[in-house]
C-alpha cells in the first residue's frame, strides 16, 4: 500500500518532471483548491495506477508515476470543464483509462526514437472525449471557475470563504501575481496562493527547474508584451502550461543545464508563441482547446533536432540518465563523463609480464612516434641503474627485453602476422621493412592492435586465431627499425600493419612516474633514429643514454601508483597490478550476494540486509531491503567503484557508498586514492542551494574523495584482514571541511566492519555474510 501511496505522489510531481514526494504532496494539496477539480484529478490518478499494475506495464514507469500522470491532468481538466455529476464521474474514469493506455503505447512508439511522450496523451484524451462521450452525455459546462467561493462555502462555510477571499484579494504586484497564477494554472488552478505554493514547492524541488521557470515565464511576458497574445484560452494557462513548463524541459531536465541550455529555454518561447497561435488557428474551427499541445510541440522539436546531430555540442547535451531533477542530472554528468568515460572502452592491459619502462609515449615528441603515427608506445626493460642491458651491450642476449614474451593485451582475433625478418644486429635498423615481425589483433570492429619489433619466427599464432587476453603472441625482438630490443604497442582503426595510430588508455596498470622530463631522442652514433635517448646534459654512448635519464633521482623517490584508464608517460616505469586477494574477493559483489548489517552498539537491533541485484539494462547495484536505498557499482580486475546512489543520505548503505567510493583492489604502500563526488553529496543547505542556481554557469563547490590503506606490517600476507581508511570533504574559496570520516575492514572475502564518523556522531556496523 505504501508503494501505491508513492506512485500517486510520483504522479503528481511528475508535472513538473520530478520524483520528490514533497512537491508531490504539495501539488496534490494545492489541486484542492478546487475541492471537485482536486477530487477528480486525484481518483483519475488512482486508477490510472492501479490498472498499470494489475496490466502488468513496467514496473519502474508505473512506479515513477510516469503512466498516470497524463491521467491525473485528464481528470483535473474534465472537472474544469463540465459541472459535476455521474456523467463527470463516468467520463474521468474512461478518460483515465484512455490515457493511461495513450501513454504506455507513445512511451514505447516516442521511447525507441529517444523522445519522451510529455503530455501528448492527456491533450489527445481530452479531444476525444471532448469529440465523442461529452456531447452525448449533455455534459453541462462547469461553474467553479465562475462561483468557486460558493463551492468554499459549501465545504468550510464563511470561515474558508473569508481565508479564500483574503488570499484572492492580497495586494500582489501584477507581474508576481501572473507568475504565480501560471503557475498554478498547471493544476487548473486560478489563484495566486495556488500558484505560490506551487512556486515554493518548485524551489524545494529544484533551484535550477525554479530558475528556469521564472525565465520562461518573463521571456514570454516580454515576447506577448510586444506581439498581443497568441492563441485563445486563459492567458496564465498558457504561460504556465507551455511556455514555462516548455523552458523547463528543454532547458534543465531533457538537456543538462548549462548556459547554452537557459539560452534554448529562452529560445523555446518564440517557437511556442508560433505554435500556440498555429494549433489555436485550427483547433478552434474543431472546437478544440490547445491546452499542452505547443509545449509537446516545442518540446520534441528541440529535443529531436539535438538527436539528429552529427557532432553533439559541449553546451547542449542530451541528458544520458534521467534522473528526474536538473541538479542531480548535471552533477552526475559532470563527475561521470570524468569518471566513467571508459565505460564500454575495450580494456586493454600492459602486453607483457613484470616492470618495463616507457621509453617513448604519447607526448615525447619523436624519434619516430611522430604526426599521424603519435600515438604509440615504446617499451623496454631497464636494470636498477637504467641500463637495458648487461655486460657489454653489443649482443642481442645481453638486453633484458629480448626474448621476452609478449601477450595479447586484449581479447581479439588475430588479423595479421609477420614473423620472418631477421633480428637486426644492435646499433642497425631496417628501414625498407620499417615494422618488423608484428602481430595485429581485432578486438571490435574497427578497433585493433599492433605489436611490433619482435623476433624471428617467435609468433605461435596465426590469422584467424582467437587469443585471450594474456596469452603469448610473440617475444620481443629487435626487427625492424629498431636499434636494439624492444616493443612497439599501438591501437588503430585499420587492420593494416603501421596504419595511423588512435589515442586510446590502458585499462589499468601500477607506474612509477618518471622524476625527469621526458626522454629526449637523438641520433645514435650507428647513424639511426628510433628508441635511442640522451639526457639533458649530453651522453657520450647512445646504448647507454636510458640509463641516464630513467634512473630515479635521489631527491624525488618514486612511488607506485595504480593508473586506472590512463596512457603511460615517456619515463614511466610500468607493470601489471599485483592483485590484493582479500580486496578483490570481497568487493566481487555478484547478484545474489547478500550482507547482514549491523550496528555493533545495539547488537539486538535487527539487522539491514544489503543483497545484490541487476537491473533491466545490466547494472548491478546494492539494495537496502530495510531502507530501500540503492547503490550502484561497477569495476574490474583492479578497482571497484560506486557510481551512483539513490535514497536516504541517512541510511547504512549510504554511508558505505561515501567511505568506499572508490577502492583500488592493489596493494600499494603509501598509495592515496581519489576521486571526485558529484555536487549532490554537499549536505549543507545554504552552500548547495547557491551551488544549485549557480551550478550551471559556474561550481565553487568541490566534493572529494580519498583513500588510503591503513599501515599494518601483517597485511600483505595473503588472506590477512584489510584495512583502509577513507575521507570525504567539501571544498570552497581555498576551505575544505570534512563530511564523513570512515574505516573499512575486508575480512574472510567480505566486508567485516565499517566505522564511520560523520555530523559528530559515531557509528560502528559489522557485517556477515548471509548463508555463510
């Protein structure tokens, strides 16, 4: 029953593109203003939501409210209309099932072209029924609008006409006084105290839908000032129902707010004065009331129009995520498209086994790494001291590279190989056969790899084979152009061996980053370029230059850094990730998992189960059975990060969301992890709600993240406990204050405790696995 309750609430919030149950309430209150208007559209909605449910439509739309909110507008319209009555009663019920199914067939027929259906199924419900049941029923027109103070009196007596009469007469200036009435107008509502507590519950909703709304309504002030009205109706209907609902959508809930996006809002009001006159021009020889239609009009056009670009603009982005509030959709944007940029990126990893060292990367300029050809990777295998090699240098044995295997740094098919140039002896280069023996991989369509240098007749694959990521491709060698052993590793859009290079990351591997600039190319005294360094201050043996400038300076120690979706720099000692087993064992959360909660200070309180679930588009994400919060994670073979959270900020599961925010699943001494919250964790009132109205033109907030392990001598034995110690804050004008301090153990494959400080209190939970 509770969930009904929230649908209907859903509902009502949904007119304005929301999911708060505030407003929701709000809403409902103020469409009794007209105590029969209210009635109706509150028993259309019930309806509405109880035929999705026993119709089995989509659980989360009939949920969101997103079925039944067309049927809540049909109901209030009807009741404003006609008089009421057993017709009335009779025709909001068909009305709420027509458009009830209206809306389930436009979400799935505007859904699969990426629009979204608005209002469309209330104004076609309304012309039907206004077509075909009304007339014959001999609905007569209604007269609360004209005698609404006798409806007052007849439900709270000269009391409530009295509060009704003080409220219609307050002296409000006439500009706020249209403003609000358009407001409230979205309701059916004719007053400005209606419309005053739809703006407040606008502004508890959304500093940015709230903004944008007084936009839409002085643009289209400003353009009927100049022009006359357009269109028939009631002038507040028309500025609250198109142009400031329209400014709305375009400019902060189907579009990520920014400048250019109030720009569009802005935009949008002309468009809708010309589509208001047009459909009133028709629709008055049916006659017909326009009511929403302009605003779905504008609304899908512009939105379709940004569908149908070649080259998607920084200003205007469609909003990937509805997560029906302006804010929170341009706070999670903002962080994700950082964050989670290498979302559905193939991952590749390093091509070969232990510590190696780039020698030449993306932005080292040269020797041969140059134009078109830029994007590539050069590796070889440096000593203690930076040399490549032992001895006197001049054998191919004597290089630690050589012979090395090299693997498939991705799953793919294998596309080319050549295997049968000969090794060159150190010092010389082939440059009639430039690549050498190579291998090119096909992981996706036009996505592939290329592995070059390696030695003679070393590849043990063949075209046509399938590899797996870390299976043995080759050794490296020093075919080709290449001076001495090493490895050429390139990602490109072409199966052709040396086809243009793509900048494209790594998926995760440890670095030492380089203390010195890059290496610096030159030509070697055997008269070639390719793989050949000298420091700054000159070297007097090419063979010897790497030594000189990869070797760690004494005054800034390298410390290893785990690199997640990153490219190596010129300098960077690099190696796979050593996996911590106790953190990758207990943060590989498959569905089904499930963790029982509790509060170690009230150890007979009942326990919050967390259980793992997938969602229809595959995302898997941590439920709260208790609290009914949501948490969404995703990761790979070494990190595991949250990344997004729905519910109660008070709830344990958010708690645990902030303190494991992001967890690499490595041990590395000394490592700090961070990352970055998106704006909508900032718990303080005043800050986040100057941040909300600013936020799309400029963020002075800065929510942050970090991570670091908690030092204990026994923790690198496999299978001990793992402890870390994580830090949320907020930053402001060169301030940073602490939200929430926490410590997490990792224990037996799980998480065992979470201690969590926050807001001056202390909470200590302990964790059990269920079923263990």
């Amino acid at each position: 029953m509770n969930s009904y309750f929230r649908t209907i609430l859903h509902s009502y919030a949904m007119l304005f593109f929301s999911q708060h149950r505030g407003l929701g309430a709000l809403l409902l209150l103020v469409s009794f203003a007209h105590p029969l208007v209210g009635a109706a559209g509150l028993a259309s909605t019930a309806l509405a939501v109880a035929g999705a449910r026993a119709a089995g439509f989509n659980r989360e739309w009939t949920g969101r409210g997103a079925y039944s909110f067309n049927s809540l507008l049909t109901g209030l319209a009807l009741a404003s209309f006609y008089a009421p009555g057993w017709a009335l009663a009779g025709l909001v019920t068909v009305g709420a099932g027509v458009a009830l199914l209206l809306s389930v067939a436009l979400g799935g027929w505007l859904g699969g072209r990426g629009l979204p259906f608005l209002s469309l199924p209330f104004v076609a419900t309304v012309w039907l029924l206004m077509m075909g049941s009304a007339p014959l029923l001999h609905l007569p027109p209604a007269e609360a609008n004209i005698y609404w103070l006798n409806e007052a009196y007849a439900l709270g007596g000269p009391r409530l006409v009295a509060v009704a009469q003080w409220a219609a007469d307050w002296p409000w200036p006439p500009l706020l006084a249209t403003y609000l009435r358009a407001l409230g107008s979205v309701l059916f509502q004719d007053n400005a105290l209606a419309g005053l507590l739809v703006a407040a519950g606008l502004l508890w909703h959304s500093r940015i839908a709230f903004s944008l709304s007084v936009l839409g309504f002085l643009g289209a002030y400003g353009v009927l000032w100049l022009t006359g009205p357009a269109g028939s109706g009631p002038l507040e209907y028309n500025l609250g129902a198109n142009y400031v609902v329209a400014a709305v959508a375009v400019g902060g809930v189907f579009v990520i707010p920014s400048a250019a996006s109030y720009g569009w809002a802005l935009l949008s009001v002309p468009v809708t004065v010309v589509a208001l006159a047009a459909a009133t021009a028709v629709l008055t020889k049916l006659g017909l009331p326009a009511l929403s239609l302009p605003y779905c009009v504008t609304a899908l056009l512009f939105l379709y129009v940004l569908l149908l670009r070649e080259r998607p603009g920084a200003g205007l982005v469609l909003t990937p995520v509805q997560r029906y509030s302006p804010e929170r959709n341009l706070y999670a944007y903002a962080t994700d498209r950082v964050r989670l940029a290498h979302q559905g990126a193939v991952a590749f990893t390093l091509p070969f086994l232990g510590q190696w060292a780039c020698t030449q990367g993306y932005t080292s300029g040269g020797p041969t790494h140059l134009g078109d050809w830029g994007q590539a990777l050069d590796f070889a295998i440096a000593d203690a001291d930076g040399h490549t090699y032992h001895g006197a240098g001049f054998a191919l044995s004597d290089y630690y590279a050589y012979n090395k295997p090299v693997l498939a740094p991705a799953d793919g098919v294998v596309e080319e190989v050549i295997q049968h140039i000969e090794d060159n002896p150190i010092g010389e280069v082939n440059l009639r056969e430039n690549w050498g023996n190579t291998v090119v991989l096909r992981h996706a369509p036009g996505l592939y790899s290329q592995l070059s240098h390696l030695r003679a007749h070393s590849v043990p694959v063949k075209p046509g084979d399938y590899v797996r990521r870390g299976d043995i491709v080759g050794t490296c060698g020093n075919s080709g152009r290449s001076p001495e052993p090493h490895l050429h590793f390139q990602v490109q859009a072409t199966p052709y061996v040396g086809s243009r290079t793509v900048a494209y990351p790594l998926a995760y591997f440890v670095a030492e980053a380089a203390t010195k600039p890059d290496l610096l190319p030159v030509l070697n005294p055997f008269g070639t370029t390719d793989n050949v360094y000298k420091a700054p201050g000159g070297a007097s043996k090419a063979l010897a230059a790497l030594s000189n400038t990869t070797k760690p300076s004494a005054a800034i120690p390298r410390t290893p850094q785990l690199r997640h979706f990153a490219v190596p720099n010129a300098g960077d000692l690099v190696s796979p990730p050593a996996i911590n087993r106790t953190l990758s064992q207990a943060l590989r959360l498959p569905p089904g998992y499930a963790l029982d909660v509790r509060n170690a200070d009230a150890p007979t309180a009942p326990a919050q189960r967390w259980e793992v679930f997938t969602d229809a588009y595959n995302l898997t994400y941590l439920r709260c059975q208790t609290t009914g919060a949501v948490a969404y994670f995703a990761g790979d073979a070494s990190v595991f990060y949250f990344t997004a959270f729905y519910g109660s900020e008070d709830s344990w599961l958010y708690f645990f969301y902030q303190a494991a925010y992001r967890v690499p699943l490595v041990s590395l001494p000394g490592q700090i992890t961070r990352d970055a919250f998106p704006l909508s964790v900032v718990r303080n009132p005043a800050l986040a709600w100057a941040q909300d109205l600013l936020a799309p033109f400029y963020r002075f907030l800065k929510p942050t993240f970090a991570l670091e392990a908690v030092p204990d001598a026994d923790a690198a034995w496999p299978g001990r406990p793992v402890r870390l110690r994580s830090r949320a804050a907020v930053g402001y004008f060169g301030r940073e204050r602490a939200t929430q301090t926490a410590e997490l153990t990792f224990a037996d494959g799980h998480l065992a405790a979470l201690r969590v400080q926050r807001a001056g209190q202390e909470i200590n939970l302990t964790c059990s696995l269920v079923g263990a």
